[in-house]
C-alpha cells in the first residue's frame, strides 16, 4: 500500500492549504447514518513479494495446458503467440490508455486499430470491422440484434432470426439475453445426422431477419451447404457467419460466399486462452450493416495541416452520444487483445495464416488416422473438418474422460455438457501446440480404454 | 509515418513455424471450400514488427506517460506486478471446460474476490461474470427484470436514471427492453427528490444512479432517493463508476442499493489498455442472488481425497444460481482481469479506505490549487465549479462557460492546452448538465507536486491568448484531427486499390 499512495504522509500539508485539519473534514458529506463503522473485515495490506509468492503457489495450483497433452478447445484454442507480442502490448503507452477520445494523443492506438479493423476486413472478406467486441459469444449476440434493427420492416418472419442449433448453450444463452429486449424470437436451423445444416431449414429462415451459423461449426465440421446459404435465404435475410479465425487460412472468407456479418471469438490469432477471458470479439460487415452496427470504429481522416491522423467516428450510434437509442451499450471493449490480435496478423502474413491453418488441420487429421485404428472408437462425422471432430467411445464419455485425466490427459470437451441425452461423444481438438508424442499418448490411453476399462457387451 | 501496409519485409513468410505434421493422406479441401484469395495482410520481419509498433506507442498517451486526469475513468497507476502475475501459465495458459481440480487455485481467487467485493459494497452475492461496467448494469438489470417477472410485476415497464448518468445507464436499460424515464438534476447537480416522487410508480422497475454522481458530488439525500423507490415496489440500481471514492467509507448496501456493478479496471486498476479489457463484476442483495449468471464459485470443506488437489482444506466449486438468468459473456468473465485486480487488492487489504481517502484528499486538493493560483493570476472570473459545494468527492467539474462567453474559449481549447503541457485533457463536455464542462479526477497515485505544477499549468493555459487555444495543441503526434472529415470521407479500412499510403 505504502509504495502505491505518493502522498501519504503529507496529508495534513495538503489538508491545511484547504483550511481543513482532519481527513475527517473531507467526508462531511457523507450522513453518519451511510458511513461503515469501523475497519473493513479484510486481511492486512501485503507487499508485492508477498502478493507474487500466493500467485505462483495458487496459479500453480491450477493444471495449465504445458505441463500435460491437451485437446480441449471447443471455442478456445491453445496456441502459440510470439513473444514480441507480449513485449510490445505491456508498453506503458497501449497498456495504461483509456479509450482514445483525445485523437491528437492517441494516435498510436487510433492507427493500431484501424490497421487491425484492414486486417480483419481482409481475413474475412467484408469491408468493415469494428474494433473488438468483448468476445465471440456477444459479437455474435449483437449481429442477431443488429440484422433485425437492418431488416426488420422488410422481414415477413417478423422479429425472428434462425440460430443453428448446434450453437454451444452457453453461446445461445448469451444471444437470448441480448434478444430478449427486442423481443427478438430465435428459432433453430436443423442439422441432419451428417453434422451439417439441413438445407430445407434454409428455406425455412426465409423471410427472417437473420441466419446464424458457424464454419467451422460446434463440432469442427465445413459445411459446403453453408456456401449456398445466402442464395436460398435472398437479399433480405442477412447471413451471419460465426468463424474461427485461424482457420480462413485455408477456408474461404465467408465474404466470398456471400455472409452479410462475420463474427467469432478472435482469440486464437494473438491472446492466450486466460481460461476464457480476456478475448477479444470479431465483428464485421458490408455497408448496410454500417450505420446500424455496434461498437467503436475507427476512421481516417487529417489534422488540420492536412496531415494524415486517425479518430473515432460514426460516435452517434454510441450510448455516450445516443444513450437509450444506442445501437448497443458497449463503452469499454477488447482494444488491448485486439492489438494482439493485429501483432501476430502482421507477424504471420498471409502465407504464415495459411501454415498455421495447416498445422492446426494436419495434426487433426494425423489424429483421425490414428483413432480410426482403433476398433471400439468411431468417428462418426465425415470431413472434411479444421481443428477438431467427433469421437465417439464405448462406455460413457465421462468415464474415458476421467481415465485420461487419471493418466494426465486433457482427452477432449465431453459433449454431454451441450447435450444431456448424449453421452458417449467428446470433442477432440488439435492445435498448432499439439505434438506428435501427444497424439501418441492419446491413441494409446485410448487403445487401452478400449480394451480394459471399457463397457464390452 | 510508419505503415502496416508498407512493410515487406519477410516476403513470403513472415513468423518462423514448425512444420506441419506428416498425414497419410494429405490434407485437402472440397474446391467450394477452399480460399481463394489471400488477405492482403502485410508479412513483418520481427524486427519491422517491433520497430512499426514501437513507433505507434509513442504517438500514444498513458498513465505511464503523464498525468491523465480524465474524470469517470478513473486513471490511477497501474502496478506492474498485475502484469507479471496474469502472464503467469497458471492462468493464461488455462481453459475454462478443465475440471475443477484443476482449476481450484483460480476459483479460490474467485472466491476471495467475490467476498471482498461483497464487503466492499454491503451486498450478499457476487458474480464475475460480465465483462465491463456496461455489461455488469445490463447483468444486473436483467436480474431484475427477472426478478419482477418471476413476482408477476410485469407492468413494471420502466427504468429512471438522471440526466446527468453516464450514457451506458440508458443504454444498458434499454437493451434490456425498458422503457427511460429521464429526471432532472437540481442546479448543484443532485437529485431533485420531487422530480423522483413524481414518476416512481407501480410501473418502476428500477432507478439507476451513481453516488457520488457524476458531479463528483456526495447524493446526501440518497437514503430518501431509496426509500421513495422502494415504496414504489422498485429496486434500486448503484453505477460503480465512482466506487474509487467510497471504499471503506459508505457503502450502497447501506445507501439503500439493491445492485451494484464494479468496474474492476477503475477501481482495482485493471489497466485499460487504450479502450479495454475491462470487468464489470455485480453484486446483488439476497431477493436478486437466484438470478444471477454463472459463474460463481461456491466453497466447501474439501473431502479427503479432494485435498490432493486443494489449495488451503477447503474445496471451491462452480455453482449456478437457480433461475439465473444466463450468460452474458461465454466463459468465466474476465477471468485475466479478475487475477490482475485481486493482486491489486491483496496490496491494500483492510486498507482500501486509505486508498479511497487519498483520492478524495486529491481531488479537493486539486479543486483549491486551481482556484488558488487562478486568483494569484487574476483569472478566476474565466470559470466556475460545475456545482456549488464546500468538498468534492474523487472528481470535480469545472465550468468553461465564463470564459467562452467572455473571450471564446471552450472546453475544447482548454483540454488541447493542456495537451500541449504534457496532460491527458481531462473529460470534457460531460456531464451534460454543466455547461462547458470540464470533469477532473485526478486519483490518489499522483503526487502533491504534480498536483501543483497541473493547477500552475491549467491556469496558464487559461492565460493563454483565445488565438493561440484555438491553434493548440501544435507539439503533438498530429494537430486537431477533423472528425466531420471522417465521418464525411468515410475510410474504415485501407484502401489498397489507390494505394495512397505507400
């Protein structure tokens, strides 16, 4: 605390230049009926070193993913992030700024943000970004909101929007949140039995304000039906594709297909998992989205020498300037991971998101090979899929799970959490951190789950 | 300049990569599905990298940089050991699906911040789960929506805020799906009491409010404010922007509050990295904890084979209230930020009032050197305080009316001023009910002496002839940027196809 509070000690100095005596003095204001009596029931101050020795015994406590094989991702994926993108963010100057609404001193985060707003804009395919929503969940939250406010007078499904219904629950619970003011209905796109869109519930969502779906989707599946989406659902209907950005290495930018907004959880490009936040969200989309969006944007523009310089713009659609008839009530958002985001984009270029999208695809496809050896484990979706795919195991998923774990394995994401009536299906992800000797390991816990700790009929 | 979209370096590849693992069948796509075009992302050497990004950082201002007294933002220093901790793999290298065993050091934090927390603001149940402040009001509101919905009360249809909250009150409200009643401030900016009597009804669901309000003025009459809500059959809604004030001192659970949010990056110094991350924790009184969104983390005694795995005996859980009301955010918040400020805490401790102390002390200590070296400078009559009162809280307001009638100077010029000297300006033109507003906060982190040089600072600028104002700032990155030129000329992306930039 001492080392925090420059002027302690100098209280009563400072308190005399104001005519006052006491601290006292200052809080005269306050109704002794409101005031706390007494100290706070809280522990003693501690010192930094005090503070550093809990952290690492009780951060240590927690099982971080370098210390085991791990194929958890199901939304959020372990990666590697260089390490001048650590160095670089913590600079006192990015790190300690508020919000940039003083353009002539916040150039360097203007210009950051409008560079990351291109290299989003490129990566999927749109020509407007936004710079950062808090994180995939709630960019993909806003967009249903915001196609709605877009197509709501043309709509003839009115107020409604089609959410797949593969989305994760606590994703669409998020999205019932923010819909249910606007009295937004979500309905479900089926999926058939292959893991994909039906493409007769397409037809269905017509007349809708809006589409929502996801490549790849909730069990790591590309879904070549979505390419034909915006087509069957018409101009009227806005197509909302949910991304993970690593994987439009490889994939087609859902721009090219014709989404109409692209959201995802940006995290994989840039910002360690954190078990879930800080992320950042990617929001993105074509100009009848604009006026209408939410979130800050950067725009550029001159001093007025006529020089180049950046500043917030669009602001009226903000709830500082249009408070209840705000297009959202974001203030604070994700510009820090965003940054991230932006420093390992321009440190892979395009050829190296390309690579990182194949490692990520390589290894998940080394593993299929190896599970598919095994007799008693089935896979039951096709692919093609990015990162991560279905596996279905003898006996309960919770059971396999706890052996793995057993033998220091995070073995995958158990689909009973998504949903209850399925029980022996995990979710097996692979990253770029995921090593040939975990593989292994894997396939051979797996083998001997099979053949000893497994239900045999 | 230094471009993004002018740098080559590393044609071809940019960062170095392990290759990728050897398949039998290689890795293919349906051509439908394949990329077809690259983005045009530029390919950085590390060095370029480093060098491009370096350069942008110093076109930007921190606290790091220089005093930054921008009021409601509360910008006090943020220790660096916070930084150190949250790198730590023990927490960013974690995944929130991992079982609880393995996650029991990061609930045990969870938990000791949800206490804290609770005592800091006399409320019962915590969670910390939204993101940011704006995020933990629409939280909390949905909670009493729900709340209201489960008793029947469904025509309660409205949320009152004053005219002089901050513009996410509304908003937040709103997206809910109320309907705003807006109040007026009386002339020294508190609640006019008659104007909240005069619209609490059995259609109110809620009043949101700060205290001390946006003024930085203490709402005196905040307990009669609850009770003319709560007789209407409302709840009462307390905006943590301004917690940094209290802390130790007063609490909303005993001005009357239902629900409070807490701004983790305001008060427990969060860094705000240049627009976010943030967390906005809430906490609620006993009627509102069934509603509440996961995750929160519950404790017990350990069992005998769970202490393998604890952390201190006890066993910490994540639990979910019975009609939450869901999620706001996918995972478990903040989970970065929360460790960060649960260091930050861990320094202050029982001491947190001291804290809260020394940024009153500051603010009227800053308050009387203004007024006093512009009356040794004879240009006291150039401004007034945004509201009469003997002492302010954490923040004061300043009124520029004065002299933009009498000489043309604005707000506006005053905060490039200040730039000019080295300052973050503080807010300007907020709140709305102060005309020509200047907000000031400078937090307890600063020193007396740079209290001193800021006021000698403020007043020369105030001496500064209006020619030179309306020029300034000219030491800056970039002069006044024209923002009707942006919103006019929109450009939201590079335009490659002109190619002007390179």
């Amino acid at each position: 605390m001492v080392d925090q509070l420059p002027n302690l000690g100098r209280e009563k100095e400072m308190l005399a230049a104001m005519g006052m005596e006491s601290m006292e003095d200052l809080f005269i204001d306050i109704p002794n009926s409101v005031r706390v009596q007494g100290q706070l029931p809280l522990p003693d101050p501690q010192t930094e070193e005090e503070i550093l020795a809990d952290a690492r015994r009780l951060l240590g406590a927690n099982t971080n993913h370098a210390s085991r094989p791990s194929f958890l991702g199901a939304g959020l994926y372990r990666n590697y992030v260089p390490a001048s993108v650590f160095q670089l963010v913590t600079r006192g100057e990015f790190l300690t700024a508020y919000t940039p609404y003083q353009p002539e001193v916040s150039q360097g985060m203007l210009q950051s943000m409008w560079e990351f707003q291109t290299l989003i804009s490129e990566l999927v395919g749109l020509p407007i970004a936004n710079l950062s929503l808090y994180d995939g969940s709630t960019a993909a939250a806003e967009a249903l909101t915001c196609a709605v406010r877009v197509h709501g007078r043309k709509a003839t499904q009115e107020n409604t929007v089609y959410v797949s219904e593969l989305t994760p629950p606590d994703r669409l619970s998020v999205m019932h949140n923010y819909c249910q003011g606007a009295d937004i209905q979500i309905k479900m796109l089926k999926h058939g039995p292959d893991g994909k869109v039906a493409l007769t519930s397409f037809e269905e969502a017509k007349g809708s304000c809006g589409v929502y779906v996801e490549q790849p989707n909730p069990y790591g599946i590309l879904d070549e039906g979505l390419t034909t989406a915006k087509e069957i659902i018409g101009e009227d209907t806005a197509l909302i594709v949910g991304i993970q950005p690593v994987s439009l290495g490889m994939v087609e930018a859902p721009g090219a297909y014709g989404a109409d907004m692209v959201v995802g959880e940006g995290q994989p490009l840039g910002s360690p998992m954190t078990c879930g936040g800080p992320l950042y969200g990617i929001f993105a989309c074509h100009k009848p989205y604009l006026r209408l969006m939410p979130g800050r944007i950067v725009g550029r523009s001159v001093d007025v020498d006529g020089n180049e310089a950046y500043c917030l713009t669009l602001s009226t659609r903000e709830q500082h300037i249009r408070r209840h008839r705000a297009t959202s009530n974001i203030c604070t958002n994700e510009t820090l991971i965003a940054l991230m985001g932006a420093m390992h984009m321009a440190l892979l270029g395009p050829e190296g998101l390309q690579e990182l999208a194949l490692r990520n695809m390589s290894a998940s496809q080394k593993l299929k090979e190896e599970l598919s050896n095994i007799a008693g484990l089935n896979l039951p979706h096709e692919g093609p899929h990015f990162n991560e795919f279905v596996l279905e195991v003898p006996g309960s998923a919770n059971s396999c799970l706890e052996y793995l774990d057993s033998q220091g394995i995070f073995g995958g994401f158990n689909l009973q959490e998504w949903n209850p009536n399925i029980t022996n299906q995990i979710l097996v992800t692979t990253t770029d951190q995921t090593s040939l000797s975990d593989i292994q390991m894997l396939s051979a816990q797996l083998r001997n789950w099979v053949n000893h700790k497994g239900v045999k009929a | 300049m230094s471009h993004l979209f002018g740098h080559n370096g590393a044609i071809g590849k940019g960062y170095a990569q392990p290759q990728p693992m050897a398949t039998i069948t290689p890795v293919s796509l349906p051509s439908t599905l394949m990329r077809k075009q690259a983005p045009k992302w530029p390919r950085l050497s590390e060095p370029e990298m480093v060098r491009h990004y370096t350069w942008l950082s110093k076109r930007n201002f921190g606290i790091d940089t220089g005093f930054y007294p921008l009021g409601s933002c509360t910008m006090k220093h943020n220790p660096r050991i916070n930084e150190v901790i949250a790198q730590l793999p023990g927490i960013a290298d974690i995944h929130p699906h991992q079982g609880e065993k393995h996650l029991q050091g990061l609930l045990s934090i969870y938990y000791e911040m949800q206490e804290m927390l609770a005592v800091c603001s006399g409320m019962d149940e915590v969670t910390l789960q939204p993101v940011a402040g704006a995020q933990g009001e629409f939280t909390a509101v949905r909670c009493i929506q729900e709340y209201f919905r489960q008793r029947g009360e469904d025509q309660r249809t409205k949320v009152i805020v004053p005219d002089s909250a901050h513009g996410t009150n509304p908003a937040s409200a709103a997206m809910a799906g109320y309907e705003i009643v807006e109040i007026p401030s009386r002339a020294d900016g508190r609640i006019d009491l008659d104007a909240l009597r005069a619209v609490a009804d059995e259609t109110t669901a809620a009043m949101m409010i700060t205290n001390p309000n946006t003024l930085g003025l203490f709402e005196q009459d905040i307990v009669e404010a609850s009770t003319i809500v709560h007789d209407a059959g409302g709840q009462m809604y307390y905006d943590g922007a301004n917690f940094n004030a209290i802390l130790g001192l007063t609490s909303p659970g005993l001005m009357g509050f239902d629900a409070v949010h807490f701004n983790l990056h305001k008060t427990y110094s969060q860094p705000h990295g240049g627009g976010g991350p943030g967390s906005g924790p809430i906490g609620v009184k006993s009627q509102l904890a069934p509603f509440l969104p996961s995750p929160i983390a519950g404790k017990r005694d350990a069992t005998a084979e769970e202490l393998l795995h604890s952390v201190d005996g006890s066993w910490y859980y994540w639990l979910t209230p019975e009609h939450t009301i869901g999620k706001v955010q996918q995972w478990h918040g903040n989970a970065g930020a929360v460790v960060r400020c649960w260091a930050y805490y861990r320094r202050y401790g029982n001491g947190l009032r001291t804290m809260s102390e020394h940024a009153v002390l500051n603010a009227n200590y800053l308050r009387h050197a203004i007024h006093r070296e512009a009356e040794a400078a004879g240009v006291s009559h150039m401004f007034r305080d945004g509201a009469e009162t003997i002492v302010a809280k954490h923040e004061f307001t300043l009124s520029m009316e004065p002299a933009k009638q009498a000489v043309g100077i604005s707000a506006m010029d005053v905060a490039k001023g200040l730039l000019d000297r080295g300052y973050m300006a503080p807010t300007v033109y907020f709140p709305l009910v102060v005309p020509e507003c200047m907000m000031i906060e400078p937090t307890e982190t600063e020193s007396k002496d740079t209290l001193d040089t800021f006021a000698k600072h403020f007043v020369e600028v105030l001496q500064q002839s209006p020619e030179s104002l309306h020029e300034a700032p000219t030491t800056t990155p970039v002069r006044r940027v024209d923002e009707v030129y942006a919103a006019r000329n929109l450009c939201l992306r590079h335009p490659f196809e002109t190619n002007e930039l390179n």
